[in-house]
C-alpha cells in the first residue's frame, strides 16, 4: 500500500519507516512481554544491517520477513533464518560488518523514543507533525484517506 500511496502523490510523498520492536529488551514502552515478539529486537537490528550492508536487497527482505508462510495470519519469522536470508540478499561478509555498526542501535533507540512519543502501545503507527494514527487501512484508497482526515495530509 505505501508503494502505491506514493505513486499517487508523484513522489511528493515519502514514508520513513521506524522499526519499534514490541520487547521490553529495547522498548521500555511496551508493558509486558509477549513470547510471539521475543525476538523482535534482534530481528529489527537484522532489517537495519540488511539497509546498511546493501540498500537494494532490503524490499526482497522486507517482503520475504512480512509475507506469510502458511495460512492466512501472519508469525514471526524464527531470528536464524531471518539472519540466513539477510546474509543470503546481502552477503555475508557485508552484513556481518553492517551488523557492527552502532548506527543501528542509535536508530532503533530513535524509532523507539518515537513509539513513545505519539502513546498508546498499537503499532503500525502514522506520524505526520505532531498528529499520529493507528490506521487500519484495507487498501490505498482507504490509507489515502486515513492520511487526509487522520493527519492533514493534502490532497495528491
């Protein structure tokens, strides 16, 4: 949909995705730990050294790390073959010298803090100024929308 949405608006509109991790191991916002997000925090730093080792690669890791495997509802995928599929797309040598960056942790301690700002514990979160949503949107007609009513976000 954000592809989409995008194209709509000729470019004139970008999103910057922020990874918020939902473990307390690094988002002191969320209340409670939930096993289905136990490895979030690692997984996270995985997509972040992924966009550093090899910019090109991260949409086939994103798509491969949001798609389902089975079934019509989505699971994590396990922190080894998310690692396996980052190495396999960016190369192993490359990702593991991403993986040392301290940049990731810096962003994701960023992405967090932003988490925290615009409150509640739903994710995804649209942040546009000082608005923000938790849109639901089933399509890119309705993500339109929901950036228009919910944010202020003119017309395409």
């Amino acid at each position: 949909m954000l592809e989409e949405v995008v194209r709509r608006y000729n470019g004139k509109l970008a999103f910057a995705l922020c990874p918020s991790p939902l473990n307390t191991a690094c988002n002191p916002y969320v209340p409670r730990d939930v096993d289905q997000f136990k490895d979030s925090c690692e997984l996270a730093k995985v997509g972040l050294a992924v966009w550093l080792a090899k910019r090109e690669a991260f949409p086939a890791f994103e798509g491969w790390m949001f798609s389902l495997e089975s079934g019509d509802r989505w699971h994590p995928r396990s922190l080894e073959s998310a690692r396996t599929k980052a190495m396999e797309l960016a190369g192993e040598a490359k990702f593991e010298a991403a993986r040392e960056n301290p940049w990731i942790e810096r962003y994701l301690q960023t992405c967090v803090q932003i988490y925290g700002n615009a409150g509640s514990n739903a994710i995804p979160k649209l942040v546009f100024g000082s608005r923000w949503v938790t849109p639901q949107p089933k399509d890119a007609d309705d993500l339109v929308l929901i950036l228009q009513d919910g944010l202020g976000v003119p017309k395409p």
